[in-house]
C-alpha cells in the first residue's frame, strides 16, 4: 500500500498541471464528479459580482453593448474552439445541450436532403439525446435506428440522412472512434452529429480536422462552467451558409433590430442562436474559461490516462476481488476521462457511493450497478486517486 503512495507523491510532483488545482475552490474531499459539475475557479466569484453590480447594477440597458453581452454567445464560441480542436467562428454558445441536440439533428436531416429517412442514433446514449432525436425524427418525418456505436458502419446505408453519436459513453466511460465513424458516415453520404459533453474540455476532439458535421456540448462539466451553464453548437464551415436551423429565433437574424416580419439568417455561428442569451451563466462560463490559458489539451489527456490508468491500478491491487469490475476499457483509445466500477452485487452500489462521500470521496452512480468517478485533470491528482482507491477498499471490507 505504502508503494503506491509513494508513486502518487512521485507522479503528483512530476505533474506540470499540478498548480492548477490552485486556482480551484477545493476542500478536503477527493472531488471525482467533474464530469457531472465541475469545480468552481477561484477567481469567478469576483467576476460576477462585478457583472451583477456594476454590469447590470449601474450600465443596465447599456451593458448589452458596452459590457459586450450581446456577442457573448459568439465571443464564448470561440474561447470554446481551440479546446475542441474548432477554427474560429464555428461554435456558438447558448441553451441547453438538450435543445443544441435539437437544433443539429433536424438541421442534420435538412442538410441531408431529400430521399433519406433514417437518423440513426446511439444506442447507449445519454438519454436525453435520445428522446430529442425521437421527437424530432417524428416531426421531420423521419425513423429513427436505434444503434450501438460499434455497429453503425454496418447500419449505414442510403437512407441515413444523419448518425448522432455521444463522443465517450456517460455510463461506461468508452471513448468511441470519431474520426473513423465520422469517415463512414460521410461514405455513405450522411452527416455526422457528435454529442461531446464527456470529452469537451477531456480529451483533443479535432473536429475541424476529422471533418465532424455538427457538434454539441455542455459546458457544466469539464469545462467547469458552473450548474446549468449554457452548452454549445458548431456548425462545420461548410455547412453554414446551408444551415438551416429549425428554432430560427430573432437574435439569429440578420438584422435582429430590424424588427422586421421576414427571418433572414445571420451568417455564420450567429444562426445557431435563438433567443436572448442567459447573460449570468454565460458570462460565469466565460471567466470560468480563463482557468485554460495556456494549458494544452494533450497534455490534459496525457495526465487524464496517467490518472485512471493508476487508479485502476490502485483499485485492482487495494479492493478484495470479486466486489467490482470495471467496465471502462482499458486500451487507452477507447478510454475517456472516468472510470466506471461495476458492482458485482448490484445492491449494494448505492450504500457503496453514500459511504463513499460520508468518508470524503464525491463520485456518483449510474442505476442499477455502476460507480462512477471523474478524473478532471485541471484539480484531481495521483494521491487523490490513491486515496479513492484506498477508501473504496475500506468501504467494501465491511
Ligand atoms: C450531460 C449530458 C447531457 C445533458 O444535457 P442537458 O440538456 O444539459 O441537461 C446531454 N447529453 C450527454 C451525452 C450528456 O453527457
């Protein structure tokens, strides 16, 4: 046991990403549910208190332009690409990631053209991406195909009009290959819609460079934009002059003051706004962003397979056999940032997570039998996975 404290102490001070935990708001617990909120940066605090007191406290009307709220969505759009691996002016931020979903699958389905009928959709998928492209299958006159990512080549065919996939599986942890689906979807002449709230702000995404469609994500969890904070939408460059969203609200229009009867399109990200933006949560996502200057994703990643990779390891050697059994993969390039432990005896997972927080290690569950935890590399470190390991093991002796 004490061997693998001593590689903790000897990975966390090799660690270049250790300082950043410093400009978290951190306790003592080992904080392992990035992946669902993330931690609040230091600094954000002071930076609402300034958009609420001055910003809309004194300039009121006036802080629509000279506090720069109107072009949040695109200016956050774009604070958000180079972590997704996106060029300027692809990304827009606004609403939930539910209502993003939305918002891509039917443009996916109008960009697709006549004479396909099928979106096929991830079979595991976080549910709400789910019942979204359900609805807006039924609205578009579309069916949807149900299937498991690993299956969708074979699924392919000249009536998909649009494949959604979720980028890592939220239950499981698995990283999906998107540059190789999003290759066969294009084969087959469909568009690709990549879900990327486990992998935004976790692992390099590229998606300019593997061609993606469209994309969504949430902002709430790696990218540690606080509770509700609004999630994001990118448009490939070529299909935005075509994109054709199917919530055309005003502030999308061309001339949003304009006020006129007739919707005329904005070019560009602006066309995948809808309504006025939530200024509040937007602007705590922008400051909460400044935690990225100068860090690379690689290197994120590179420390995010360190972490689990050792924290397996801990698991594997601390926990008495038999009790749990990961179900993340252990290849590395089907891996993203959370491992998930599986209860052999299905009761016992919620009094194994509650004991778990009682004794200061936050992670969560997915029902019946799965424990998640969140490596978030900006905050979590190698003696925090020990320590996880450790009291999991001291949980499930009892
Ligand atoms: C967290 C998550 C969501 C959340 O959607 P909201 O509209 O923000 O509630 C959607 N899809 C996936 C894959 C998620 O992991």
């Amino acid at each position: 046991m004490s061997d693998f404290k001593e590689r903790a102490e000897a990975l966390d001070s090799a660690d270049t990403l250790a300082a950043l935990r410093e400009l978290f708001t951190l306790d003592d617990t080992v904080y392992l549910d990035g992946n669902s909120l993330g931690a609040l940066p230091r600094h954000v605090p002071a930076r609402m208190q300034d958009v609420i007191a001055r910003q809309w406290g004194s300039l009121r009307i006036r802080s629509w332009d000279e506090s720069g709220w109107w072009s949040a969505p695109e200016r956050i759009g774009d604070r958000i690409a180079p972590l997704v691996g996106a060029a300027a002016g692809r990304i827009v931020v606004g609403d939930s990631t539910s209502v993003n979903v939305f918002k891509a699958v039917v443009a996916a389905t109008r960009l697709a053209g006549d004479g396909r009928d099928e979106i096929l959709v991830d079979a595991t998928t976080f549910p709400t991406d789910g019942y979204i492209a359900g609805s807006a299958a039924r609205m578009t006159g579309h069916r949807v195909v149900p299937v498991a990512p690993a299956d969708v080549p074979a699924a392919l065919g000249p009536r998909t009009a649009a494949v959604l996939l979720n980028h890592v599986d939220f239950r499981t942890g698995r990283l999906h290959d998107l540059p190789g689906l999003t290759a066969a979807v294009h084969e087959a002449g469909a568009l690709a819609v990549w879900d990327l709230c486990h992998s935004a702000g976790a692992l390099p995404v590229g998606l300019d460079a593997h061609g993606v469609d469209l994309a969504v994500g949430c902002t709430y969890k790696y990218l540690n934009g606080g509770p509700g904070s609004p999630a994001f939408l990118y448009v490939a460059e070529r299909h935005q002059a075509a994109f054709d969203s199917p919530l055309p609200g005003w502030t999308s229009h061309a001339d949003p003051f304009g006020m006129t009867p007739g919707y005329v399109p904005a070019d560009g990200s602006v066309r995948g706004r809808v309504g006025t933006p939530d200024i509040l949560s937007m602007l705590a996502l922008e400051a909460s962003l400044d935690v990225w200057e100068g860090v690379s994703v690689e290197a994120v990643r590179a420390k995010s397979l360190a972490l689990t990779d050792f924290f397996l390891e801990c698991v594997a050697a601390y926990v008495p056999e038999g009790r749990v059994t990961p179900v993340t993969p252990a290849a590395h390039a089907e891996r993203g940032s959370q491992v998930s432990l599986r209860c052999e005896d299905a009761d016992e997972t919620e009094a194994v997570m509650s004991a778990l927080i009682e004794r200061g290690v936050v992670g969560d569950l997915r029902r019946p039998d799965v424990l998640r935890f969140g490596f978030t590399p900006l905050y979590v470190g190698f003696a925090d996975a020990e320590r996880a390991a450790r009291i999991l093991a001291e949980v499930l002796e009892v």
